[in-house]
C-alpha cells in the first residue's frame, strides 16, 4: 500500500528496491501528526524555558506561550497546505486540484501540535516553583521526543534507538536556543 523507496549502490549501478511499511494513518496524515508533535514540544518548550528565565512572571509566561504555540501551529498547518497544495500543481498528471487532502493534512498536523503544546504547558500552570514547573516541562518534551523517533524508527524499520535519540539531540538544540535567548534577554 505504502512504500518507502531505498536505494542500493552497487559498482556502477543504483537499484531501487521498493519495501512496505505499514502506517497506522496514510503517509500525508503521520507525517503532518510527527511534525506537529515534533514542532509543538520542541518550541514551545523552548519559548517556556526561555521566557522563565528572563522573567518571574509565569502568568505572562503562559499567557505569551499559548499565544505563541498558537500561532506556530497554525503557521506550521499552513506552511503543510500550501507546500502540498503547490505539489498537487506540480504534479502535471493532475487535472483537477482538490483542496480536500491537504487541507485534512494540515488540520492534522494543527491539531497534533496543539495537543502536544497544552501537554508541555501544564506543569507550569499547576506547578509554582519554576525551576521544578520548566525543568518537568523539558523532561516530559524529550521523553516524548524519544518514543516519537523510536516510534518512527519501528515503522520505518530502522533503528529506532537512534531516530529516538536524534529527535532528543535535536529537540535539545531547539530548547538550547530558547534558555539561551532568555539568559542574554533578561528583564
């Protein structure tokens, strides 16, 4: 049904061997749900902990977090539409457009983002010491971020130790870059 192409070189020649893998959704859909799950952790955590560090208002802290996942899901949902929406034009053996998949791949992939973002919020809405409230925030993000690479890796049947920990490495860079603009941005 849905196959994922891997090519063999061999001396002179490329070969392409078409394997199966079985999806729990269609391809377009698990992939706009892994880039809102991947998406919603890894920034919204990022803008957490940066924002937690240069202030010590974590009422305003919530308030510009929600604001800001908002916004990057639904800027994520349509950056999906619109590059899928510019494939189907591309795609000369098309004689009609239909706005239907990726607009369902998009709602997806908002939906995913979202859920994932209110996930990472919580412990600094029902926690009060902040340190404990960003750090449960981090470690739940990078928990997360490992079952969802280790969960594609399987799929994919490739290693999925190694798609867990590349997710980590990368959400990790990722919420680097907000501690580290709240460290020079303090209030």
């Amino acid at each position: 049904m849905y196959g994922a192409q891997v090519c063999y070189i061999l001396p002179f020649k490329i070969m392409p061997i078409l394997r199966r893998i079985h999806l729990p959704l269609s391809r377009q859909y698990f992939t706009a749900m892994l880039a809102g799950w991947e998406g919603g952790l890894s920034t919204t955590t990022a803008i957490i902990a940066g924002l937690m560090i240069s202030t010590d208002k974590p009422d305003l802290v919530v308030l510009i977090a929600i604001i800001s996942f908002m916004v990057q899901a639904f800027n994520g949902a349509v950056g999906r539409f619109s590059a899928e929406q510019t494939e189907q034009e591309l795609d000369s053996r098309r004689r009609w457009m239909s706005y239907a998949d990726p607009a369902k791949d998009a709602i997806v992939q908002f939906l995913a983002h979202v859920t994932v973002s209110i996930l990472v919020i919580l412990p600094i809405v029902m926690i009060a010491n902040v340190l404990i409230a960003v750090s449960l925030s981090i470690c739940i993000t990078l928990l997360f971020l490992f079952f969802i690479g280790f969960y594609k890796g399987r799929l994919a049947k490739t290693s999925g130790l190694r798609d867990g920990v590349e997710l980590v490495v990368l959400g990790s860079l990722i919420i680097s870059i907000g501690i580290t603009a709240g460290y020079f941005l303090q209030a």
